[in-house]
C-alpha cells in the first residue's frame, strides 16, 4: 500500500463522522432551545443555554392539554399499526401466492382485474396528499359520530399504511418459496395454523419493518389528525400548534414538546432495529 493510499485509509472515518454530525445538529439544537426561555431563543445564537431550565418539561408533564397529547397520539398510533399490518398480511401473502383474473389470455377481456393492476390501484391511495381526504374523512366521521375519536384517526391513516404495508409485506412474502406452503398443507396443516406458525415467523423480519414504517407514518401525520379531533382525542402534533399567547409563540414549550415526541420512535426504533436491518438488506424498504 502506498503511502498515498495509508494517507486516505487512516480518514476514511472523517466522512462518515462528518455525516452523523450533520444528521444529529438539528436534534441537539433543538435540545438545546428545550432549557432556554422564549426570551433567551429570540435573543440571539447560542451553543447551549446561559439559564439553564426545565420549566417548559415540567408543564408538558404536568399539564393534562400536553401530556394527554401523547397518550392520545399513542392510542391511535398503537391502533393504526395493527389494523394495518392485521389487514395487509393477508393482502400481501394473496398478491404473492396468487394470479388474479387477467392475467390468463382465455380472460383478456378482463384483464382491469387483473393482480398487478389491483395492486398498483392500491398504491396510488399512497400518492394522494391527506388533505384530499380530509374534508370527506370529517363529514363521514360527523355524521357516524366518530368525530374526536381515536378510532378515527386510526382508520383514516389506514387509508395511506395498509397499500404501504401491502407493498413491503408482499417483498417479503415473494422471497419465500412457495413449496413450503405446498409441503406444509401435505402434511395437514390448515391454512390458519401454516400462517401463523410456519409463515409468519419466516417473514418476522417483513412484519417488524412494516409495523415501523406504519408507526412512523401515523405518528408524524398531522393533517388528518388535526382535522379529525378537538378535545377528547386531540394528539401532540395538533397540541403543538396551538402555543400562541399574548407575546408570541412559546419556543422553548414547543422545543421540549419535539424532544418528547422523538422519543417514542426512538424507543420503536430500538425494538425492531435487527428486523430493520433485515429489511434493507433484503432490498425491499
């Protein structure tokens, strides 16, 4: 090895460093705001805070307006997660085990039903922006009473996760072979019993992977479900735009407010990072 190429070897670390340290600036800057007053934020550019306080935390945790925000947020987030992974599993095992009518020349007639057209119908409800959907979402929720529930913002984000967890699942689903299932239901296994105990723990990986893109997705959306509550059910993202008083916005409130919501993701994160893993690996996420 030259020495040239010792040279470049012994700072190959530099750029990935460099990159971390650029990802992790905006999650420290606004660390650092969450300790400083309003006041002290409008004043001027700091590194870290010349009064240190942990006023804006202790009114997030004990205030109800804030800390119910949270609950709230993980109920309909917890909700939406396992409706949408319950409900792809099985749309994505029928869309990698199966061909739908039109894919055989006798139906070419018929071919708008077949698979691959149903399935990129299914995506395309991912491409649309929640606010087409925002105005119909509350007049349907009004008029079922579900309006400032969670159920309903759980079942409107239903609408953008399950063609995403159908996408991603069915990946996963097509790299296994199919003679397991043939070799499973010959020695008697039902279709319920070879799902859930043959099937599943061989896509364990997909299903981590899916679980936390639809937590995240659910998570960070604000539109919808801003739109489809007002008290009882009303989520962090919705209590953080409301932190205008008389003297302008509170910014430290609103910084340890979005301390506090990287939180749970992280903790998600943590769980299922090996099935993460797994899933970029495998190529399909």
């Amino acid at each position: 090895m030259s020495a040239h190429s010792a040279g470049i070897a012994r700072f190959k670390w530099l750029i990935p460093a460099t990159y971390i340290l650029f990802l992790m600036l905006p999650i420290y800057w606004l660390l650092n705001m969450s300790f400083k007053t309003t006041n002290e934020i409008l004043a001027g550019f700091s590194w870290w805070p010349s009064d240190f306080t942990v006023d804006s935390y202790v009114i997030i945790l004990t205030d109800p307006t804030w800390y119910m925000g949270y609950v709230n947020a993980i109920i309909y987030v917890t909700l939406n997660t396992v409706i949408s992974v319950a409900f792809a599993l099985p749309a994505a095992y029928a869309f990698s085990r199966y061909r739908f009518l039109g894919d055989n020349y006798a139906f070419s007639r018929y071919r708008f039903l077949g698979d691959k057209h149903l399935f990129f119908w299914l995506l395309t409800n991912r491409m649309a922006p929640p606010a087409v959907f925002a105005l119909p979402f509350l007049q349907l929720y009004s008029a079922l009473g579900l309006f400032d529930t969670h159920i309903a913002v759980a079942l409107a984000h239903c609408l953008f996760n399950i063609p995403l967890a159908v996408w991603i699942l069915e990946g996963f689903m097509s790299g296994v072979p199919k003679e397991i299932d043939e070799t499973a239901y010959v020695d008697g296994y039902s279709f319920p019993k070879f799902f859930v105990k043959i099937f599943m723990p061989l896509i364990a990986s997909g299903i981590g992977v899916t679980a936390f893109f639809c937590f995240m997705f659910s998570w960070v959306e604000m539109l919808l479900a801003k739109t489809l509550t007002s008290v009882a059910a009303k989520p962090i993202v919705a209590t953080m735009t409301r932190t205008a008083s008389t003297s302008g916005y509170e910014l430290g409130l609103l910084a340890a407010a979005g301390v506090l919501t990287i939180i749970p993701g992280a903790i998600v994160i943590y769980f299922v990072r090996n099935y993460i893993a797994k899933g970029f690996a495998l190529g399909r996420v």
